[in-house]
C-alpha cells in the first residue's frame, strides 16, 4: 500500500507565522508584567509608610495618611465613650462599670495596620487589583471594636459567683416498703457567657457609633445546668416532682409538744402510696403513746384540753392535709378540731386544719394520679415550721382554693374556776386557754384537661372555749 506524500513546503509556511505569534505574545505578556511591576515598585516607593489612595475606615478616608494617623483618630474617638456606663444587673446584685474600665472601643492598632496593609502582601497580582480597585472605586474597612473579658470577669465576680449553683444529681434508696433516702434532683445555673458577650456587643454598638457617655443596663443571662442523674431516672415509681406542699408553725409550743410533731413527721417521712390505695393517716402513724415514744402534751379530750401522750400529732395531720388540697388529691375523710387552735392560725386563716385520734377521727385521702406518691417531712427549727413535701407524677391538674370565709363569730365564754384538792392551797393553775368561735369553711375546685374533677367544700363548726383555772385547796 502507498501512502500520499505530505507537501512539506505548505507545512513550513504555516508553521513559521505561529512561531512568531507565539513568542511576541510571550515577550508582550513579560513586558506588561515588567512595566506592571515597575510601576507597582515606583507606586509603592511614592506612597512608603503611608496607607494607599482609596482607603477608608469606618468611612473615613486615609488616602497618604501613616498608621498614627488612624491609631490617633480612633483613640479620640474612644475619648469620647470613655466615661459610658454599663449595668450589670442580677438578683444577686448590681455592678457599674465604666467603658474605659473595661477597654470598651475601638481597636485602633488593628485598624492601623489592616489599613497600611492593603495592597502590601506576598501577590503581585493581587496587591495591583486591590490597589487599582481602591484607586476607582474605593475600599471602606468595617471598624473593628471589642471590650476586655479578662478585665470585666473580676469585676463581676461577686455577682457571678452567687450565681452559680450546681446540679443534684438524685438519690433515691427503697427498703421494706419505704423510701430511706430521697433527695430530688435539682437543676443548677450558671452565667451564660455566651448570651452576655452578644449583649454586650449589641449594646456596645449603640454607645461606640452614639460617640457620647451613654448609659446601658444589661440583665446577666443564666443557663440551666442539668443533673447526670435525674430524679426520674433513679426510680421507677413515677416518682420525679414536687406535686403538692403545705406548711404550718408550731411557734411557743411546750418542749413536749415540739418533740411529738417531730417523732410523728419523722414515721411520715418517706411513706409511699400507691396508685388509687386510700392513704390512712392513723394506719400509717400507728399507736400513739407513752410506748411508742411520744410525750406528754396538751390534747383535747372529752370537751377539755387536758395532758396526754402525743399532743401535737394535730399539727402533722393539719400540715399534711394542706399539702393534699394543695396536690389537688381527693380528701376521703377529714374532721376539724373542737375549736380554733391558735397553732394552725399563726399562717393561716382558721378553717385549713384536719384532727386525727385514733381509732374514730382519721385523715384520709386517695392517690388518683396513676403513680407512686412519696410524702416528705421537714421541720425547720429556727421558726419551728412543719413542711409536708409531696412528690409523684403532675398529671395536668389545676387547684382553685377559695380563702376561707367566717360565716358567724361567738366570743370565748367566761373564765371557768375550778377547785383542785390536789395542789397547794392558794396556788392557781390555768389548764385551758379560751379561744372565740366561729363557722368557717372554703371550697377547692380541680380541674384537669379542662374538665372540673373534684369540687369540695370545708365546713368547720368551732365551739366557744373557756379558759379553765384550778384553785388549790390542799392543806399543808
């Protein structure tokens, strides 16, 4: 087979033009970038330590102006806000502080040297657009601002550290039937550093662009810090939140009614109730005397009050059945006291009490929240107040008490004398104390999803008291 022979001539005459097009356009491309970089190094050497022609900060131009002149220019500008004045605020305290305090201002020598620096880095190329585009049509660099954290930190400190609050992580330890340990988990706080630093800088931007010593509150964020371990997730009786509480005070009570209000709480502390179990207060207190470890105490009995083992139970019974109408728990059985207790008034109006004696009079109420209910004594000392603390599952329910309303009013009737041939003679002993009656009552509605579920109201029919004196008659 033969091949066709090439024209080599055609060839040549092609190939000889493209070489020459080919190298005038290298030496055309080196001349520019020569001619480029000459006029780049005479433009830079009119312009040594002066910023480039174009520029601007903030919108302020410094076209040929050195670096002072712009750390000069925003140092008066941070004159002016220097006396402006942040507070901080929390409940914990206050703080004020001043702008100058904090360092709170422009950043001058940064600003100074972003600048200078246009049009002066390592590329050719890009230092000639930047600077021909600076040249046309200008370039305005955002102010750069800030304030010192490591100067405000100690300055808020005092504050600060109040507000900080770890977490509790939850204890909870169930032996024969009753909690011995509990401890609800409780969330704990902390400053939001990251909220307060963007309110600060908000705020800041009005004080700096203003340029006059304003004057900015700022309330310190908080952030809720979690427990590791959760109350619900140490147990699994639905036991995870406070459902109800009530108080009362046993303020100048006898040192042997104080000890009984404190034995009897403690053998309610950490009882259990279950789910739709009727909860009886003399069931679960059991028998209340001398062998059981209570003391003598004043009691009411067969119309007097008169000494008797376990005076002051009364007042755990009241305690606790304010809790219950504060959970919203249907009350099965209460009955209020023969006549007004002065114990149960000292924070409450009259008609919020419940007496117990076992075995007619009882306490009664039932657990219909479908979890576990754990009931939780406190006595604080120092006032002598009872808290009863109910903790389970809040299933949506609503609680509207009404304050209780006196319907009619009796005074106390006339001091009652009695002779004593048991004390001395001349000696006189007061033995019953005289309390006005009255016919109270309140009414609790609750409601749950919107649908009213119990409506109750309190009737409490209090008797006239006589104060009661014995006289002694005994020889000596």
């Amino acid at each position: 087979m033969k091949f066709p022979k090439v024209n080599t001539s055609v060839h040549k005459r092609v190939a000889k033009p493209a070489k020459v097009i080919f190298w005038f356009s290298v030496g055309a491309l080196l001349g520019i970038f020569l001619v480029l970089s000459f006029a780049l190094i005479i433009f830079q050497k009119l312009h040594e330590n002066r910023i480039y022609p174009g520029v601007l900060v903030g919108g302020a131009d410094f076209s040929g102006k050195e670096k002072n002149d712009v750390i000069n220019y925003f140092k008066n500008k941070n004159e002016n806000i220097q006396d402006a004045k942040f507070e901080f605020k929390a409940n914990e305290g206050i703080a004020t502080v001043s702008a100058q305090q904090i360092d709170l201002g422009y950043d001058y020598n940064l600003l100074a040297t972003q600048a200078y620096s246009l049009g002066r880095s390592g590329h050719i190329l890009s230092n000639v657009s930047i600077i021909v585009q600076a040249y046309m049509n200008g370039l305005n660099l955002p102010p750069s601002y800030g304030y010192s954290e490591e100067k405000l930190a100690p300055i808020l400190l005092p504050i600060t550290s109040k507000m900080h609050i770890d977490p509790v992580d939850s204890l909870f330890n169930f032996q024969n039937g009753k909690v011995t340990v509990f401890k609800p988990s409780k969330d704990g706080q902390d400053v939001d550093l990251e909220k307060l630093n963007k309110e600060i800088s908000t705020k800041a931007n009005s004080v700096i662009f203003s340029q006059k010593p304003d004057f900015v509150s700022i309330t310190i964020p908080v952030k809720i810090l979690k427990p590791n371990i959760t109350t619900e997730k140490a147990n699994n009786m639905g036991i995870k939140e406070l459902i109800g509480t009530g108080t009362s005070l046993f303020q100048h009570s006898i040192p042997g009614r104080i000890y009984n209000v404190n034995l009897a709480a403690s053998r309610l502390n950490g009882v259990l109730v279950k789910p739709d179990e009727v909860f009886s207060f003399n069931k679960i207190l059991g028998d209340v005397s001398a062998f059981t470890g209570y003391q003598q105490a004043y009691i009411i009995q067969n119309g007097r009050t008169v000494l008797g083992d376990g005076g002051g139970v009364c007042q755990v019974s009241t305690t606790l059945f304010r809790a219950l109408l504060d959970a919203g728990l249907p009350i099965v059985e209460r009955q209020a006291h023969a006549y007004r207790v002065g114990y149960y008034e000292q924070d409450s109006l009259p008609g919020i009490d419940a007496t117990v004696f076992s075995p007619t009079v009882d306490l009664k109420f039932k657990n219909d929240t479908g979890n576990y209910i754990l009931i939780q004594t406190y006595i604080d000392p120092s006032v002598l107040r009872l808290t009863f603390e109910l903790y389970g599952t809040k299933d949506g329910r609503a609680v509207l008490m009404t304050s209780p309303v006196i319907l009619s009013r009796s005074s106390a009737p006339a001091d009652v004398h009695q002779d004593d041939p048991t004390l001395p003679k001349g000696q006189v002993k007061q033995v019953d104390f005289s309390a006005a009656g009255a016919n109270v009552y309140f009414t609790r509605q609750v409601t749950k999803d919107g649908k009213e579920i119990i409506s109750d109201k309190f009737a409490s029919n209090y008797r006239p008291w006589a104060a009661v004196y014995l006289h002694g008659t005994k020889e000596n």
